[in-house]
C-alpha cells in the first residue's frame, strides 16, 4: 500500500478552510491531520484561523435606525388595510 | 439581542416548518411575525447592502426590500427559505439600485474567483523554500506563526480588535466580502450563502479562505509578530 505524499506547510494552509468545513476528502483529511501531529507552527496557524472566524461571530450588530423601523411598521399597517386583513 | 446563527446545526424541516408558520402570520396581517422577521434580518440585510452601496442608499435599498416583501408575501410558495427568499429580494433591489446609478456590479455571482489571480493565504516569504531536511520542504521560516495567548479571548472580543477586523473586512473585494459577511459574521450556512450570492459551493470555500486568511493576517500584524 503506497503512502499519500505528505503535505507541506505552504500547502497545508491553503487547506485550512477546507478541512475546518470539512470538505475535505478522507486522505486529504488524513494528511492534513499527520502533518498537523508533528508540526506546532501549523497546529498555531490552525489556531489563529479558528480564532479569527470566532472573532468575526462575535462583530456587534449594527441595527438599522428606529425611525426606519417605525416607517417599515407604519408601512405594514398600510400594507394591512389594503390587504382588508 | 443576537439571532445570529439561529438556525445553525437546526433540522431544517423545523425551520422550515417556522418559516411556513411566519410566512402565514405575515399574510394573516400579524404584526408580530413581521417585527419578528424584522429583528431577525434587518441587520444582516443593511450589512450586505453596505457592501456594494453607500450606507444611505442601502437602507434605502432595506426598506425597499420590506416593502418588495409585504407585496410578494402572497405567492411565497416556500420552495426557498423565507430567509433566502427575503434575501433574494434584497439582491434585486440592489442589483437595480446600482443598475440605475450606473455603477459596476461586483456581485460574486458574476465573478470566477478561479480566474482571479492566485492569493497566497500566507506571504510566500514565510516559508522556506529549499528545505535543509527534505522531509520538511516549504516549512515556515522562521519567525513563526505565535500563539496569541492563552485566553486570546477577551483580547479578540476588545473593541480595538473589533476595529481591525472591521478595517479588515472593508478593505476586501467585495465578492470576498459577501461570502465572510454572511458566512462567518451572520453564521449562515454554506447551502443558504450559495442560494443567495448564486455561487456554487466550491467558489463560496475559495472566497470565504481568501478573506479569512486576510483578517487572519491582518491580526497577525495588529498583535505585532509580522
């Protein structure tokens, strides 16, 4: 049974995206995984890039302005007699 | 409050089933179920618009949307998500928007990231490019990626970070931005990003790495290891 070539670092982090949706494919998976075993700069690359999509969950919410959402109700309520509701 | 994310990991049967239920309130006149889809979507909605027009115009183009909504409640026939078909919506309008402006249109849906140049998610200089142990080529070199701490947490949560990460995501392409926005700042899942933006899946997954290895690299700057 031959081996799948290891991956490098410079390919592993184009993958990160992909194995952290996990799409990708079982011995992709697997040599992602054995390289990620042996070297720490990945395994913090790795790290990194889970922190920064947690990061970008966590932004505020900017809502939109009270007076537009008081125009959107007044403009449901118009809305509602036209429907005769 | 937060309805990011709402659905995420959900049966979408059940959120199906909502939907149907909203839906029906809506067309009933049901106040409620509109002020419902209000809080749950105006946000992400103004946050879209903001990407391809001037702040403005894109709650103009919201407002125009809920309006686009309130007439086509009627024939929502639930073949989408009422979330994508809100969100289909708001496209359009955009799209016109911008039309009648006579702007370019930088939808993603238009765009083939597998024509655009490459993009190293990492500056190729970070790594070694002739390995002295041959089991190791392409290694990085040093200095090497750091650990942002041990409770990087609060640090990433601070204001200043926020700040960043916004400076960050402005400063993107738009069609990188589109697919960030909706899927790592809304939490969309990648099935409602694709439907929306009109992108095949493998484009969403280039698209959203190309932009979270940017914010990624900005904040490696930020926290001074570069």
């Amino acid at each position: 049974m031959s081996r799948p070539e290891a991956l490098s670092c410079n390919e592993l982090v184009e993958l990160v995206t992909e194995y952290l949706e996990g799409t990708l494919s079982a011995t992709d998976r697997e040599r992602f995984e054995e390289h990620l075993q042996k070297c720490e700069p990945c395994m913090i690359y790795l790290d990194q890039m889970r922190q920064t999509i947690r990061a970008l969950g966590s932004l505020p919410e900017e809502s939109i302005p009270e007076h537009a959402k008081q125009a959107l109700l007044e403009a449901f309520r118009n809305w509602k007699k036209t429907q005769g509701a | 409050m937060s309805h990011r994310g709402e659905f995420r990991g959900a049966d979408s049967g059940a959120a199906r089933d909502a939907d149907i239920g909203l839906a029906d309130r809506l067309r009933a006149g049901d106040e409620r179920a509109f002020i419902v889809l209000l809080d749950r979507y105006a946000t992400a909605m103004l946050r879209l618009a903001s990407i391809y027009l001037p702040r403005a115009v894109a709650e103009e183009v919201v407002q125009d949307t809920w309006l686009g909504v309130l007439q086509g409640i009627g024939s929502f026939e639930a073949r989408s998500s009422l979330k994508t078909w809100i969100f289909a919506i708001l496209m359009n309008r955009a799209r016109t928007h911008m039309q009648r402006e006579g702007r370019s249109i930088p939808f993603s849906g238009l765009s083939d990231p597998a024509a655009d140049p490459v993009e190293p998610a990492v500056d190729p200089s970070r790594f070694i490019v002739i390995a002295d142990d041959p089991g190791w080529p392409y290694h990085w070199a040093t200095p090497w990626p750091k650990s942002w701490g041990d409770s990087p947490e609060d640090r990433l949560l601070s204001k200043e970070v926020q700040a960043e990460i916004q400076c960050a995501i402005d400063g993107l392409p738009s069609s990188q931005r589109e697919v960030i926005t909706l899927c790592d700042i809304e939490g969309w899942e990648p099935a409602e990003v694709t439907a929306v933006l009109g992108i095949t899946a493998s484009n969403q997954r280039v698209l959203l790495h190309r932009a979270r290895s940017k914010v990624r690299r900005a904040l490696e700057q930020y926290f001074g290891e570069e």
